[in-house]
C-alpha cells in the first residue's frame, strides 16, 4: 500500500480517444503532481497543485488537462493526443511543495 | 536552470557495496532525496537528508553529503540481487528537481 493510487494501470487508446487518469492519495497531503516519465526524458513534471491550486504548469501541451477537485484527488484528462505521448504517467503528493513525495505506480499510456 | 546529475549504469557482484554518485546545483534545496524504482512500479522514497546534515544512515543505506561541493551519495552495504533497479537522486526546494537515474546491476 504506497498511498497513493493510480488508475487504471495500462491505457491504450486511439489518437481521437478522450480519456482521463484518476490518482488518489490517502496520506493527508496538500500537494499533488503529475509526472511524465518516458526513455527520452526520464522523468518530466507537468504540473503542480498546492492547497487545490495549479501552482506549477511546465509548458505542457493543451491535450493534457489537469483537475485537482479536493486536495485528495487528481484527474489528467486526455485528448487527441500524439504517439510521443506513450509514456508512464506517475503521480505524486507531499505534504508541502517542499516535502518529500511519495509516488503512486503510474499509468502505462499506449497511443496508437 | 537547476540541475542534478548522476551517473547512468553501475554494476557490482552481489555482497559488495554500491556507491551511486549525484551531484546538484540548486545550493537552496532543503532536502536531498533517494528513490528506487523496480521495473513496472512507480518511485520508492528509499531515505532522505536535511540540507544542514552531512550523514544519515538506514540500516544498509548510508547517505553522504558534501553541502560545498554539493554532491550527494548513496552506500548499499552487502548488496543483494534484489537492489537492482533504477536509482533516482533528487534535490528539493520549492520545487524538486530529479536526476536521469542511475541503473544498478547486481551479479549474483
């Protein structure tokens, strides 16, 4: 049990598929983030909520669309996205943007 | 921007110790951290170390840090076939930063 968990565990979906990936965290954290990690660049922040708040968004392409609904909850919605996004997605949470984070197991994202 | 830089692969004969090397720039950072990630999972926090300590160790983990120099290292005494994996160094601050990773290959 890590605490924080990631569904589903593998997606594969069409280029004109929308789907969303659903991470969940019961440590009590204020902080949650979505990574993209891929054999090009190891392992690339995408966004950063703070307190249910978008604090940090690396200039990520619009077809990514993050929801942080309660301070437990993130969602990334996907849509029309391109086969160089086929990576593991992982998601994280801290207790504060400069606490350690504690990772979820990811969401292994085929696109074809 | 900052950055944190760590060797790619490392082998070692099961029984030796591992040493993975890191080393960052973000002289702020408030934490250095260790991750381990086995295949099919996501990042493990393995141990971390407060900026304004230079040692800290975890049964058969031994963490270093040299502030000045800043780098960072990571001992694995009596290393097993079960800590191969990736091992990931990362320095926080407002914001953390993550090296590439180092591969760490145990021969049995």
């Amino acid at each position: 049990e890590t605490g924080v968990t990631q569904t589903p565990r593998h997606l594969v979906m069409g280029m004109t598929n929308k789907k969303s990936l659903k991470c969940e965290q019961h440590l009590g954290h204020n902080a949650m983030y979505w990574y993209k990690q891929s054999a090009k660049k190891p392992l690339e922040l995408m966004f950063v909520y703070s307190l249910e708040e978008r604090v940090e968004n690396n200039s990520v392409p619009s077809r990514f669309s993050p929801e942080c609904p309660n301070s437990s909850h993130l969602f990334l919605h996907l849509h029309t996205l391109q086969p160089e996004d086929s990576a593991l997605y992982l998601c994280a949470s801290s207790r504060g943007t400069d606490q350690p984070q504690h990772f979820g197991d990811g969401t292994r994202l085929s696109i074809l | 921007g900052e950055d944190v830089e760590q060797s790619l692969f490392l082998s070692v004969r099961e029984g030796d110790s591992s040493v993975i090397n890191c080393t960052y720039t973000d002289s702020s950072s408030t934490y250095l951290y260790w991750y381990k990630q086995e295949p099919g999972a996501g990042l493990q926090l393995l141990t971390y170390i407060f900026s304004n300590m230079d040692m800290k160790q975890d049964q058969r983990l031994t963490v270093l840090l040299n502030k000045k120099d800043k780098h960072l290292s990571l001992r694995i005494a009596d290393t097993q076939t079960g800590d191969s994996a990736i091992y990931f160094c990362a320095a926080g601050g407002f914001k953390t930063i993550f090296g590439a990773g180092t591969r760490l290959f145990v021969k049995a």
